[in-house]
C-alpha cells in the first residue's frame, strides 16, 4: 500500500487548513416530508412495534421505522443501511440517541414493502442485521461503551455483554407489553462514558483490585507527578523501592483501601495496568430514569454487586437480569417505572421478588450521601 | 497584556519545571500569569501550541499541556 | 479463511439480536478481498487483528489496549483518542488504533450521500469500523494510525465541510432530542440553537479551555430522551408557561377508547379498557386535574408539566404555546463524589433565535467566567456549585433566588452571614457593651 497525500503538508500544517467549521447543518439532511412540517406535527402513534406514524397539522404523515443497531458498526453495513434507504426512503434516514436506525417514508404503503425488506436482512451467522421494534413499554437498544474493543480500563466488554443481553431480552424488543418503556444501559468501568446512573436496568463493568506497579519501568515509562495527580482519592504518592539486584529506584505506593479502582492513573502511567481477570466483572444496577413524567428523575441503585465475567455470554449477568425485567413485568402497574415500582413497594420487597441476595456491600459507606439512603423511619415490611 | 512577555514567562517557568514535571494543566497556567483573566491567559496558550512552542496531551477526559516534545509520554506511547 | 480462529466470539454470532461479531467478520473479509480496489492506507487485516485482539481479551478476561494522549490534529486538543494494542507483534495491523471523534450533524439525520462519503473516507484512511454513535453523540471513526489523522482531518474539512467533536477538558459535542422536526412535545428547535451553539463555541470545543470536560444537552420537553438531566453540566430543557391545550372531543375519543392511550405504546400488555381517572387524573402527581361533568379540567396553575397526560392522550393534550426552555446546571455521571442531576438555576427563559440566544448565552458565559476561575482541576461545575454553595452561583450569574430553586428550604439555621448583611456591621464596641453587662 503507497501512501495517498490528501493534499495535507506536514512540513507546513497551517498551510491551507481548515478549522473550526463545526458539524454539517442538520437541515440539509432533512427528508422533504420533514423540511416541510417541522415544527407543525400534531400527534404521534406506534402502529405496531417499532412503526410509529407522526400527523402533521398540514394532514401530511410521516412513517417511522425503527431497527435496532449494533452501535459498532462497520462501513460494509452502513452501505446496506443506505442501501435500504435508497430504495425505500429517497436517501434519507436517522439515527436515535439510543443507537437505533430509522427509516422513514411518507406514506403506509410503503412501509409493508420496507418492514418485509428490514426483516429479509440476516447476518451469516443468523442474527437479524435490522430487527423492527424499539418503542412504546417495551426494551429498546442498549446504550454502551467500547469495552475490550477498544477501552484501555474496561472491566468488561460491552458489545459482548449488550449482544448477551439484548438476545436474551428480543421478546420485549419487539413486543410492547411492560408497564412502561425499560431503559437498559451499559458502562464498561466506573468512569461511565456511558451515562447508566440514570437507567432503569445499568449494566456496569467495575474493577476490584488496586493497580499493579510495574517498578522497574515506572520512572522510565511515566512521570511519577502526573500519575499520583491523576488519582481521585489521593491515593498514590512517591517512594523508593528495591528492585531485584538491590538497586533502589523511584517508583510509586498505593494505598490500597483508598482506591476506588478508576484506572485514571493507567491512563497516565501505562506501569500501573489494573485489568484483572478475577479482579474485574459486572455490577448491576436498577431503577433510575431521566424522565420528569410523574415522579422526578431518579438515580439507579445498585442491587447486585459482583458478577463475574463468563464470557462470552454472561449467563449469570443475563438470568438476573431477566428475572428483574420479569418481576416487574409482573408487579408493576402500568405506567410505572422499575424505581417507582421498587419505590412502592418497598426495596426490601424489590429484593424478594427478582429473587436477589441483599449484601453488605449494598448498603452506601462512601461519603455524606450514604446516610440518607438508610432507614430512619419505623415503616418496613417484613 | 504583553502578550510577548507572557509567553516568556510560561516557557521560562515550564523550562525550570520541566526536571520533574513536563505537563500542566491549563489552571497551572493562570498562575503564571496571575494579573491576567483566565480567558486571556487561556489564548496565550492555546496560541503557542499552535505556534508549536507547546503541545498538548489528553487522557481522553482531560487535557494537559506541556513543553513540544518534552517528557517521557511520547517515548511510551511509541510516538517520538 | 480468517486470520484469526476465534471459538469465544464466534458464540455471539447466533441469537436474534444483531452480532457485532457477525459485522467484524464481513469487513474483514471486504478488506481482504477489496472489491472497490481500494489503496487501503492501514493495514488491510486491521480488522482480523480486532476480532484476534478482542478473542484474547475474551479469552484472558482483560483488555489489551493502551491509552495515548500526544496524538491529535495540529492545533485541536480534542477529537482524537489515541490507542496501542499491547500486543503489537501478534497484532500488527491494530498496533496503532487510534479514535476520531466525527460531530454528528443535530438531530442525527443523514442523507445516504453523506454517509457514502464518510464510508469511503474511512474505508480507504481507516479500520473501516465505527460507532454509530459514541455516547456523547459524536460519529466514532475506530482505529487509524498516527499519519492518517491529519490526512483525515484535511479531507474531512476540504472535501467534506465537516470538523471533528470535543474530548478532554473542552466544550463536548453537544446533542439535542430529535426536536420539533419531527416532536409535538418540543417547546423549542433543539436542533437549531444545538447547531448555533456547536458554531458559536468552537474555539472552546477544539481547544482546553475549562478545568474539565463541559456538556450542553438540549431536550425539548420534560421527557428528556437525550437525558440532559442526569448528564450535561447545563441541561436546555424546554417547558412551557400556558395551559395545556385540550381538545375535549379528542379526550371524549380516549374515553370511548377510539384511540389507543400513550399513543399505542402498551399494545401488547393485558390492560383491560382505558380508565382516564385511574390511568390520568389520578396518576397527576400534583392532582390539578379532574373530569366535570364528564369534561376534563386542568387547573394549569398547579401544574409542574411533567408531561404524564399528554404522553397518554398525545391527540387530545398538547403543551402550551407560550415556550421557552428550564436550564439546570451540574449534572454530572458519580465519580467522584456521587452522581449529580442537573439543579434548577433558569426556571423559564425564552428561545429566541432572532437575537443569537442572547438571553441563554448570558447565562452560559456567567457559569463559564465562574468555573474558569474558581474550578479545581477536574472538578466539573457542577461539584464546583455544591463547594461554594448554590448562592454563589446566583451570586455569579446574577439571578435572583427563588423558592423554585430548592426542593424544601433548608433544615438548618447554620446560616453564614455577610457582614453587610447585619446591621452595624461584624465590629461591635467592647467598651460601649460592657457599660450595661459587667465583667
């Protein structure tokens, strides 16, 4: 492979650059039907898992059809989306917050023609390449983060876990029959680029083990000051060690019972690793929402507090989970979210229904905050 | 502001730092140059990485900024 | 034949739900056979080495890759992640893998055109592999060597018109709801002030400009679907100050169950017929409404908009028309020191694109001028306004306190007063007190 200038000159970077330009203007990415009744649509309805119709005060309408999409994706599917979207869609689609696909067209007719094209679409190894659902009170696509494919401090991986997961949980995908939406998402260490504290089931990748210190290549590798102010806690500072042959270097101690295991100081230091492979694995956590519907937004709390990683299918991570989504399926009133439903009924009912262990490790002891996540009040049930 | 002797002043400090420590946060800056508001400050810098005096190294969630191509980073990362 | 066996990962490739595996296994072999004929420019097994890398780390239950924080784009101090497999001899065509962070256009609309084009960028510079999208919102270019990012970078903004997104101790990628383009709900045009503030800040989304990372997120109404609230250190929320507008034949329809509540969204559940005091008026949570004489009453005064009705009824309840947006400040993801939701500091402001937002912006370079001075190194603003307190902040930008801007009072009197707050001042004369209070 020869190497293809661009037309950029690395002796002159300045020289013709272009910065600061910012994004393409959404609107030049707008369906016609979208253009034209922005801002004047007067309801919506989900026809059927995953195809919503919105009704313009214009009369126009416009079809919705949503698909499910691994968010790592490679440019070959991409070019089977736009393909789709050529033939069905004028060249036109979006994407959702929550990494799914969506095709829409301007007329009912056309969506038997696309749905029937979507379903056709089948990977080698048998998975769906464009699974239709994603709506109403039901499970939609899980939001995640890179993991092993391409994190430096997962604890986890997050394609692996989110396939797991979203395969065990298809039915609710492309059915609507909880009592409100179920948001699941995935973060692959504590630092969360995925922002699961907020989701009503958070799958969360976390390390247990303080970093291991690689001396002999520490002071040659990192600079000492950048790697203990990289830590949250404090818990680095400098010191002497021996290494073998008896010579005395600089390196670094860790205060082992201040670290909370958040790899910022492997980012500095590529001599402090922390991946462990009994060390690391998944907690999970229940009952947030960033919706203000009915009750304020909430934070999710966490119920179980290690899992092992079992790859590369998870089946203990899945079964609880499952069991989670099925105890509320079965317990919630409709309309209510897993924390209203865990709220109501009580956390140490929640405990008893999805069948989980209660752990000490459950119980909050980091910082003022803890305290008022106890009970200081009579009413509990037995 | 002198906008020359501010520069002065940043790479003469970053110099006599640069035994121990090679790269600082931007708030390191503004002590540098105290009489001056963070935003000017801030421009002074961000145009002396462009004027490639400086560089700038990210951990993905923060920033920091140090000496072009002092420090041990970029032998680590393979990149010198 | 792939390059790679891989027994672990080839277990994810049944199942309904789409396989990433499945996908890494047809690029793979795209690369390899190049149809296009293509001068691929990285390594063309990058991708067989992916699926080899990530089997071991499947197999060792630990990740093999290496952060890199020099690399980048002259001049940006985002956008670019660096990444080192550190397994390069076994791994060569990922030895070097570093991401792009591409800003998404709001909305997340594409034409296939647009698309194609990037694919074809980053077929012939890149891995071929990308996220659709990252968690911020930016499209994810993964895996590229050093030389390419500034090969990309110059046919990004030459033949593309289209600039990268922010990472590190920047303004981040803002994102915004899918709006009013195609929303009843939205109170304001998410994607048009998203896109005015993508432009307008672009020096602090390129360059360090904070003590840590900054996120706007816009979302037009209290259902927040871009979750603002819980992640953005200022949340755009859009809110209305009118009544709910009814339309009671509509609510007469819902009754007679001519259209399905929450806009069909629980088909497929054993709910029985629709009861609009039971599934309504009843769940309102600050019990403004009722129905009379078989018509149904808002006492929108009481109202706190959290949208419960009008998602049930979508044909019969619509949002005011007198909109604006709520700004809330602070949210932040736990660590460090526990998760924050995004405080209610703006309770109502308009959103008017005819004067560049001024009213908002105002408010954006208060917090800004704030937090660039008196924020710690990787503090984020909102751990900033919980270290000097929620009045300084008011203080800062200048707004009023008002009972809209708590929860509940507060439930101790350990009030810290300011010495011109207090008659007399803090300096009260000895000699004077001791003429009437012995010693």
């Amino acid at each position: 492979m020869a190497f293809v200038s661009s037309g950029y000159n690395p002796k002159k970077p300045m020289e013709n650059r272009i910065t600061d330009i910012g994004p393409r203007k959404y609107d030049e990415f707008y369906p016609p039907v979208i253009a034209k009744n922005k801002g004047k649509w007067k309801y919506h309805e989900i026809l059927e898992p995953g195809v919503l119709v919105h009704v313009s005060e214009t009369g126009d309408e416009v079809f919705t059809v949503r698909v499910g999409g691994a968010r790592l994706m490679s440019v070959t599917h991409i070019r089977e989306i736009c393909e789709i979207a050529d033939k069905h869609c004028d060249g036109h689609l979006r994407f959702t917050t929550r990494n799914n696909i969506e095709f829409m067209v301007d007329s009912k007719d056309k969506v038997e023609p696309l749905k029937k094209d979507l379903a056709s679409r089948k990977f080698d190894g048998g998975s769906f390449k464009f699974p239709v659902g994603g709506t109403g009170a039901g499970i939609t696509n899980i939001v995640h983060t890179q993991g092993w494919i391409h994190c430096h401090t997962p604890a986890t991986d997050a394609s692996g876990t989110v396939k797991a997961t979203m395969d065990v949980l298809y039915d609710d995908f492309s059915k609507m029959r909880l009592p409100a939406q179920l948001r699941v998402s995935m973060a692959c260490c504590l630092n969360m680029c995925g922002a699961v504290h907020c989701s009503d089931i958070a799958i969360l990748g976390y390390h247990r083990k303080p970093p291991m210190l690689d001396h002999e290549y520490l002071d040659k590798m990192c600079e000492i000051p950048l790697a203990i102010a990289a830590c949250p806690t404090a818990a680095i500072k400098p010191a002497k060690v021996e290494i073998a042959g008896g010579e005395k270097i600089k390196s670094v101690a860790v205060k082992n019972e201040r670290c909370m295991y958040c790899g910022n100081c492997y980012t500095m230091c590529p001599s402090m690793p922390l991946a462990d492979t009994e060390g690391d694995g998944i907690v999970l956590m229940v009952g947030g929402k960033v919706s203000n519907r009915v009750s304020n937004p909430m934070f999710s709390k966490v119920v179980v507090s290690f899992l092992p990683n079992d790859m590369p299918r998870w089946p203990e991570m899945t079964d609880t989970i499952k069991r989670i989504v099925e105890a509320y399926a079965a317990g919630a009133n409709k309309y209510e979210r897993v924390g209203e439903w865990a709220e109501r009924i009580g956390w140490e009912r929640f405990f008893e229904k999805c069948e989980l262990e209660f752990t000490h490790h459950l119980i909050d002891d980091f910082r003022d905050a803890a305290y008022y996540t106890w009970r200081q009040t009579t009413n509990f049930k037995f | 502001m002198d906008i020359e002797a501010a520069r002065e002043t940043i790479l003469t400090t970053l110099k006599k730092k640069s035994k121990s420590k090679s790269k600082f946060y931007l708030k390191d800056f503004y002590k540098m140059i105290p009489d001056e508001k963070p935003r000017a400050v801030k421009n002074v810098v961000n145009k002396m990485v462009q004027d490639e005096l400086l560089e700038y190294w990210s951990s993905g969630s923060t920033t920091l900024i140090g000496l072009k191509g002092m420090g041990k980073q970029a032998h680590a990362e393979d990149e010198d | 034949m792939a390059k790679h066996e891989t027994p672990l990962l080839d277990q994810l490739e049944s199942g309904p739900w789409p396989s990433f595996v499945s996908d890494l296994k047809q690029e793979a072999e795209a690369r390899a056979k190049n149809e296009r004929n293509i001068e691929y420019q990285i390594p063309v097994d990058a991708v067989d080495d992916l699926l080899g890398v990530l089997e071991l780390s499947f197999k060792h239950g630990r990740t093999h890759w290496k952060h890199g924080g020099i690399v980048g784009v002259f001049g940006y101090g985002g956008g670019v992640i660096g990444r080192y497999c550190d397994q390069p001899d076994n791994f060569p065509g990922v030895a070097h893998f570093h991401t792009m962070r591409v800003n998404h256009p709001a909305g997340k609309y594409y034409t296939t055109e647009y698309l194609k084009q990037l694919c074809d960028l980053w077929d012939f510079r890149g891995s071929g592999i990308t996220n659709m999208h990252g968690s911020t919102g930016d499209i994810i270019f993964l895996g590229t060597t050093t030389p390419q990012l500034e090969e990309i970078f110059y046919e990004l903004t030459h033949n593309l018109n289209q600039d990268l997104g922010g990472s590190g101790s920047n303004l981040r990628t803002p994102s915004d709801c899918i709006g009013s383009s195609r929303c009843e709900w939205a109170c304001f045009d998410t994607q048009a002030i998203c896109h005015f503030m993508t432009k307008e800040f672009q020096d602090e989304l390129h360059r360090p400009a904070f003590p840590y990372k900054f996120k706007f997120k816009f979302d037009g109404c209290p259902n927040c679907c871009v979750a603002s609230i819980a992640r953005a250190d200022i949340s755009f929320i859009g809110t209305w100050r009118d009544d709910i507008r009814i339309d009671q034949d509509a609510v007469q329809g819902y009754i007679a169950g001519d259209y399905p509540p929450n806009g069909g969204a629980h088909a497929d559940g054993n709910w029985g017929a629709f009861d609009i005091n039971k599934e309504v008026v009843n769940i309102c949570p600050t019990g403004c409404m009722s129905m009379q004489d078989g018509k149904l009453e808002i006492d929108n005064k009481e109202c706190t908009r959290c949208m419960h009705c009008i998602n049930v009824m979508p044909r019969a309840l619509r949002p005011g028309t007198d909109t604006g947006l709520s700004m809330l400040v602070g949210a932040k993801a736990p660590i460090l020191d526990g998760a924050q939701m995004g405080s209610l500091l703006v309770p109502f402001v308009e959103v008017n694109p005819d004067n560049d937002y001024e009213a908002i912006i105002e408010v954006i370079e208060a917090l800004w001028d704030w937090w660039m001075e008196e924020g710690k190194n990787r503090e984020r603003l909102g751990e900033l306004i919980k270290r000097q307190g929620f009045q300084k902040m008011l203080d800062m930008t200048g707004i009023k306190p008002m009972p809209q801007h708590v929860q509940e009072p507060r439930t101790n009197p350990y009030i810290f007063w300011k010495e011109d707050e207090v008659p007399g001042g803090f300096n009260a004369d000895i000699t004077e007190f001791r003429k009437h209070h012995l010693r």
